[in-house]
C-alpha cells in the first residue's frame, strides 16, 4: 500500500527516463513498492513496446508512466510529421497496453525550443536535480548528488537502465524517507500542490 501523501510535508519526485528496462526497471519498482513510495517513468515507445508487461505493473503499482518520445530523437531537429509520429506512437502504445494515457512529456535530451513546445499538447517536465547518472555510472556519485542538492519539490532525473542508478536507489530511496520526504509521481506532487500542468509550459520543479 501507498502511504497517504500529508500535502504539508516535503515531497520529491525521482523520476526515470529511457526505459523500462527488463533488467533494472523491476528491480526500482520492487525498492519503491518496499517502501511505499512512487516514482514517475517516462518511457520510450520502442522500450514500452518491448516490455508491456513492466508497464502494467507500474500502472498497478500506482507509478505515472510518462511520454519521452517514440525513439529519442532531438525534437528541435524534426519536421512537423516526424515529431507528430515520436509523441502521439507512445501515447497510442501506454494506452494499448495499460489503459491509461499518459498527460506529461519530458523531450529527449530536454532538448526543446519555442516552435516546438507550441506543437506539443502536453505540459513538458524537465527537473531541478540532475543525477547525470548516464556519464558517471557510479552509484556513490548518483546518491551523493540526490543528498547534497535536494529540496522540497523537487523533481530528481534519473535513468533505469544502469546498474549504477538501480544500486543508488537502493539507497537513496529509504535515506530520503528517512530525511522526512515523501516519494510521489509529478502528478501526485502537482494535486497535492493545487497545481495543475498546462500544456504550453515547463516545469523543472514544484518547489513552494
């Protein structure tokens, strides 16, 4: 069960791009479910495609999948059709498989410009802690950056594809609750903060 989110208390989102994997994803999932905690995925077509079962779960986990793209192309590179194609073929995909659509997107690379925000009918999520986990792939790295940067509502970027970042979570999952932080998806953070995501506008965190 999911603790009941206090909206009073601090709260984080550690949020995870470029998956799922099938190796390391189920593994994150377990260390957030042991410690009722949530966590927003944003997920690849071509991974979600590959894995449909590890997006149900997350569904029935109470984790937010997210849209980041159908196969990690620069969107700032794209014509109108192609960029059509890499956000509407996830949207198609997550609700195939789980029922649900997801409502945010976070642009490869968060790579983005004016054009093509205005083309994209989703609030865009980026984050305000980078684990840069992909360049250290070094687990004391990941969580020391997590501990000597975060704050209340902040949105922690992470990838679910490195051993490195499944072995940071392990840790920084139950050092954060231990620090007085709730782990919850952006949505939940955006509810429990009145604030609702528009579509049009970036939001790198949630922070009061």
């Amino acid at each position: 069960m999911k603790t009941e989110i206090v909206p009073d208390q601090p709260m984080v989102a550690l949020t995870f791009d470029d998956g799922p994997s099938s190796v390391y994803t189920p593994a994150i999932l377990d260390i957030l479910n042991e410690h009722n905690s949530s966590g927003t995925f944003f997920v690849l077509g071509t991974e979600a495609e590959q894995h449909p079962e590890i997006l149900q779960r997350m569904v029935n986990e109470g984790h937010e999948i997210g849209n980041h793209s159908y196969s990690h192309l620069n969107f700032t590179l794209l014509n109108d059709a192609e960029l059509t194609y890499q956000v509407e073929t996830p949207q198609v995909i997550v609700e195939r498989i789980t029922g649900k659509v997801p409502t945010i997107l976070r642009p490869p690379y968060g790579f983005f410009n004016d054009e093509v925000i205005q083309k994209i009918p989703f609030p865009i999520v980026l984050w305000s802690v980078d684990t840069v986990d992909w360049q250290s792939r070094n687990a004391d790295y990941i969580y020391n950056i997590i501990i000597n940067n975060v704050k209340d509502g902040d949105f922690i970027l992470m990838h679910d594809i490195y051993e490195s970042t499944l072995e940071a979570v392990r840790r920084i999952v139950p050092e954060l609750i231990n620090q007085g932080y709730q782990l919850v998806t952006v949505s939940e953070m955006a509810d429990n903060r009145g604030i609702t995501l528009q579509p049009g506008n970036t939001y790198h965190n949630l922070h009061r």
